[in-house]
C-alpha cells in the first residue's frame, strides 16, 4: 500500500503534513507470516528528511564564546571532568548535539541563559541588551519585559517618543 494511502486509512483523509515536525512514515518490503500461507506488509519506519540537521540545527555557541571571548580550551577547562577542546569544537559547529544538559552547564559560563545560546547571536543584538539582562535577577527581568512591551506599545500607537 502506497504511502499515502496508509497514511490517509490510519489518520483520515488530509492528515498527512509536509516535513516540519511530523516524521514521514514509509514503508519497507518486509512481511510477517499470519497464520498459515497469508503474508502482509506491514512493517513501517520512521523517515526524517535529509535535510534535517541530526544534531538539533545550528546554535549560537561559537558566537557566544566569541562574543565573550572564551576559548574552546578555556571553556573544556572550565566544564571540567572529561571535556576536551575538540568536544566544544563539535558542539560549537553542531557536530555534537548540544542537548540541555551542555546547555545547562555552558550558559552561566558564558553569563547567558540557555534560550540565548540556541536562539540570539549576540552580535545581532545590543551589548548593552545582554549585560543589563545577564545581571538582573528574575523580579527585575520580569520589570525590564513589561517596560519593554510598554515602550513597544506606544510605538505601535503612535504616542511614544520618537527619538
């Protein structure tokens, strides 16, 4: 049976979605005996895109070191235990999936949060941005994003400040 013919049988018909977060179901020729000369091919297996970066897609990790000027050395010495240079090597160039337990360890090391490692570079955004957010605590992060969405607010009213 055709792809979307079994696709469509098990989820209804119009269920089957492009390559974003749904794994494609394909399936092999492979058959298993049912009773006695009766052979059905049922087997499937999941089918991700070529195109889907193994390691969970490009990270800001190499910018944040640079932008903080921290050395692959530097940060393996600084994670300690058995990190080496190279392994910072690969999870800066997406060769080893920077999963949430590195994110964890490397983000006060490099004084951001998680979220800032796989989402901003921090050249893209202001110095003066991230040094304010890095060294306010949770109250004060939570005042800076209500200012901002003000300050945002006004803007798209037309009554802020123009400057």
């Amino acid at each position: 049976m055709p792809v979307a013919s079994a696709s469509s049988a098990v989820l209804g018909e119009g269920s089957i979605l492009e390559h974003s977060q749904i794994a494609n179901i394909w399936s092999r020729d492979n058959y298993r005996k049912i009773g006695n000369d009766d052979s059905v091919g049922f087997s499937q297996n999941a089918y991700m895109p070529d195109d889907t970066d193994k390691n969970g897609g490009p990270n800001h990790l190499r910018a944040w070191m640079r932008y903080r000027k921290v050395k692959g050395a530097e940060l393996a010495e600084a994670l300690g235990g058995n990190v080496t240079p190279g392994m910072v090597s690969d999870l800066a160039n997406s060769k080893r999936a920077l999963s949430a337990k590195w994110l964890r360890r490397i983000a006060p090391i490099l004084e951001t949060t998680p979220g800032m490692l796989l989402d901003h570079d921090p050249t893209e955004v202001s110095a003066d941005l991230i040094d304010i957010w890095s060294s306010a605590n949770t109250e004060r992060r939570r005042q800076l994003v209500d200012v901002a969405k003000a300050i945002v607010r006004d803007d798209e009213r037309g009554t802020g400040t123009k400057g």
